[in-house]
C-alpha cells in the first residue's frame, strides 16, 4: 500500500456508488430543507421504500403480471414515495417544524422494525436476489473483469451503474436549478424566510411544503433504487438514522440551497472519510503509527471528520458553496 493507492481507493469511493446513493438523498433533502425549511430527520424512510420496492416486486414477485419488469418496479416505487409523503405531511404540515422533525425520524425507524420483523418483507435477513437483470442487460460496456479509467478501477457492473448515477444525477441538478429559478422555487425561498408574509400574499404554502415534501421524498427514492439494484440486497438494519444525518452532514458541508452544495460535499465527504482510513492504515502497516489497531481505524476516520465539521461550523457555518442565511431556520 502506498500513497497512490490511498488518493486512489479515496477518489474511487468518492465518486462511487455509495456516494451516489448519499448524494440523491442529499439532493432531496437540500430541496426540503435547504429551498423549503422542512426539517426531515427521516429521509432514511424514503430510501428504504424505494430499496425494498425493488427487492420485493423484483424477487418475491418477479415475472408476475403486476409486475412485469424492473421499469414498472420503479414506478411503483416512486408512487410509494409519494403516498409515503402524503402520510408523513398531512397531519404535520400545517403544525411548527419540529412536529415534522419528530413524526420523520419516528417514520424512518417504524419503517425499518417493520421490513425487519416481516417474514414476508424478508425479515431480519432481508432480501436478497437478482434485483436489476434488466439494468444490467443494456449495459453497454465489454465483457471484461475490470475498468480501469485513469487510475481509477470499477467491475463491469459498477462502472454502468456509476455512469448511470451521474447521468441521472446530472438531470436532477438541472431540474433543481430551473425549478428554483421559477416562481414555484421562489414561492420555496419565501416559506423558509417567512411563511407568514407568503401566506399573506395568497399563496397556498401548506400545498408549496407538500409539493417539497414530495419530491424530496422521490430523491431519496431514486437513491433507494440505486442501493437495491447496485448492492442486489436490501437489509433492514442498513436503514439507520445515522444514515440522514450524514445527509445533513453533506448537505451543511457543501452548502444548503446551492445546486451544486450536495455535490460538493458529497465528494469531500466520502473522499476524507475513505482517505483518512486508508492513510491511518498505510501508517500502521508500515509502522509509523504504534498505538493504534486495524479495528480502530473505522471509529476514529468518524472523530476526525467530525472535528473538521465542527471547526467548518465554527468558522464557515454556510458550508463551502452556501450562505449563511440559508441556514437560517423560521421555527414556528
């Protein structure tokens, strides 16, 4: 192990699948929180739908006439995000932010306990199986074991779904961006700064939030889609709430209600995360590094860029691309 193989293995992950499936859940939530003010703690719950439509439609009823393929599958999982939405908004919508805060994160945990004690949802060992034949069968690259694209080294199926990802990724910046360029996303804007003055001018905002609400949900739906088909598994205990706050961690350090502010974040986040890991273990392969063990290195890569984090907060609190009034919050 050397240098090179660190920056490699950091930049890899960095643009890799996981960081996809964080960065669409991130997008999401800048379109709820960032643009809207809608503090979801729960966004875990609109991945884990979208996860486990997948899972269930595409193996436990594969080849059924409700479900034909994989693309109908997807329909229905964005569809179930939607009514997820439309549970979660309802009755919280219309009350302070902390009330949707609460019935979110609530949401996300009620939703992972029930896929896990769910002998039909697969249970505790969740589902796993052929979850994206379709996909992987218009992939266009050559049969081979490996890509390597520069220095960077994907398997056949890694390097379709990555390149899908981005594509998509790249459509729904462009759809972000015009949507908050037109009067819909101002009418956003004005909820975060000041619900009341957008009330007074007769617009619906209750309406504007679910509309938010929504589609921040299908981000993270898409997000879910992605881990099902790439991973072919979904399991109950890998839809933690951790995995939101990471989101918000991403979203904070790239910049909230910037396009490009999940982006941005998303890439450093998971580049210093992967490069911190490797580099400490290159340190105490070669023996540099003494009193620390392997295990260690997972717990103490979280410490270190917790306290960046937090010295991003003391310092830049708007994050990289943001301003500090985007992360004001109206409460109420």
């Amino acid at each position: 192990m050397d240098m090179g193989f660190v920056l490699t293995q950091a930049i890899s992950q960095a643009i890799g699948v996981t960081a996809i499936i964080y960065l669409l859940a991130t997008m999401g939530l800048n379109i709820q929180f960032g643009y809207t003010g809608l503090l979801n703690f729960g966004q875990i719950a609109f991945v884990a739908v979208g996860s486990y439509a997948i899972g269930v439609f595409m193996v436990q009823w594969q080849g059924s006439a409700f479900v034909p393929n994989l693309w109908v599958a997807i329909l229905y999982a964005i569809l179930l995000s939607v009514l997820l939405a439309l549970i979660l908004g309802v009755p919280t919508l219309r009350l302070r932010a902390d009330y949707l805060a609460i019935v979110t994160i609530a949401a996300g945990e009620i939703i992972r306990l029930l896929f896990k004690s769910t002998d039909a949802l697969g249970g505790a060992q969740g589902i796993n199986g052929k979850m994206g034949e379709e996909f992987y069968a218009i992939n266009p690259f050559p049969e081979q074991d490996r890509f390597d694209f520069g220095p960077l080294s994907y398997t056949r199926n890694d390097a379709w779904v990555v390149t899908v990802g981005w594509i998509v990724i790249a459509l729904l910046l462009l759809l972000t961006w015009a949507l908050m360029r037109s009067p819909w996303g101002r009418v956003l804007k004005g909820i975060r700064e000041d619900e009341d003055a957008v009330r007074s001018l007769g617009k619906s905002t209750y309406l504007r939030k679910m509309q938010a609400l929504i589609l921040g949900g299908i981000f993270g739906t898409l997000g879910g889609i992605f881990w099902a088909i790439a991973k072919q598994s979904v399991q109950p205990d890998s839809f933690v709430p951790a995995f939101t706050f990471f989101c918000y961690t991403i979203l904070i350090l790239g910049g909230a209600a910037r396009v490009m502010g999940p982006v941005v974040g998303a890439l450093i986040f998971w580049f210093l995360l992967v490069f911190i890991e490797q580099f400490l273990l290159l340190l105490i392969n070669n023996g540099t590094i003494t009193f620390l063990e392997p295990t260690q290195v997972g717990p103490i890569r979280f410490i270190l860029v917790g306290l960046g984090l937090m010295l991003l907060m003391i310092f830049r609190p708007q994050g990289i691309l943001g301003d500090k009034k985007e992360i004001a919050l109206d409460a109420r």
